[in-house]
C-alpha cells in the first residue's frame, strides 16, 4: 500500500522537513497537518499521502481511520542544470534539484518490546548475553614468560594511569 512521485521539482532536503513532520502518524492527522502548512512540500506530500491512502482503501479494502505512515522515504532526483549569464561572457551554473518521494501506509499493529526484539535480530538468547558479560569481566594478562595474572577491568583502567 504504497504511492511514489517521482522527479516531482522540490529540493529533497526541503521535502524531508515536511516528511519528517508527519512520520509515525495516523493517516488522518498527518493529512490535517499538511493540509495546514504553509509550504510548497507540504502540499505536494499531501497528494502522495492521500494517494497511497485511497490505494490502500480501494485495492486492500483498508478501513481508512486505522492506516498508520509507516515509511516517507524522501531521495535526490535528477538535477536540472541551467545557467544565467553574467558580465564578460561568463555564467553562473544553477542546480534545479528534484525529489522522488515515496509513501507506505499500512495497519497500526501493537509495539513489541524493543530489547527482546534487539536480542533476537542479532541471534543472541539472553542468557548467552548474560554469560558473555561475566567472561569479558576477568582477563588473563600474561606479564612474563610463564606468570600468568587475572585483572579485573577496573584494575586495568588504573593501571594506566
């Protein structure tokens, strides 16, 4: 459920302002908000918000009330290059940057806790996280040929003092 504009004429980090204003909301208070801002980005991310919205309710049958923004992804387009001539034949160059701006709305689904979610992605149980802690606690330091020293990590930091 998604719509995407693409090359429309707007700077790409003046369209992030507007994209980063209605991040993470509800789809009928992010329409509310663009539609009283008083920017040239705020309108042109109205119609792709509304576009992906409508795309969401006709193709999907998505109740409109409950769609969620779950991603605006905002990139460079293609820079028109133009110039205006100046004195003694030379020309100053302008960029007339372009944005392609995308807009991804699904279901609000229920947050799940943030560090079970953080253990898991990086295939660590939490209790090989707990056993990792307590063996990086201790080191063994080999200070000459065959003596052997246990330092803790707060006795390491002092001793380079």
């Amino acid at each position: 459920m998604k719509a995407i504009l693409r090359k429309t004429r707007i700077s790409p980090k003046k369209a992030n302002l507007i994209a980063g204003m209605v991040r993470k909301k509800n789809v009928q208070d992010a329409l509310n908000i663009l539609k009283f801002t008083p920017k040239k980005g705020a309108k042109i991310i109205y119609k792709v918000l509304y576009s992906a919205a409508s795309n969401a309710k006709n193709n999907f049958k998505q109740p409109f009330e409950d769609l969620v923004i779950t991603k605006i992804l905002v990139t460079k387009g293609p820079t028109y290059k133009r110039s205006i001539p100046i004195s003694r034949g030379r020309v100053h160059p302008i960029a007339k940057r372009t944005s392609h701006i995308t807009v991804e709305v699904g279901l609000d689904e229920g947050e799940e806790d943030v560090e079970d979610v953080d253990d898991t992605k990086k295939g660590i149980k939490k209790e090989d996280s707990a056993k990792k802690d307590i063996k990086d606690e201790s080191k063994e330091v080999k200070v000459g040929k065959e003596i052997t020293k246990t330092i803790d990590k707060k006795t390491d930091k002092s001793d380079k003092k």
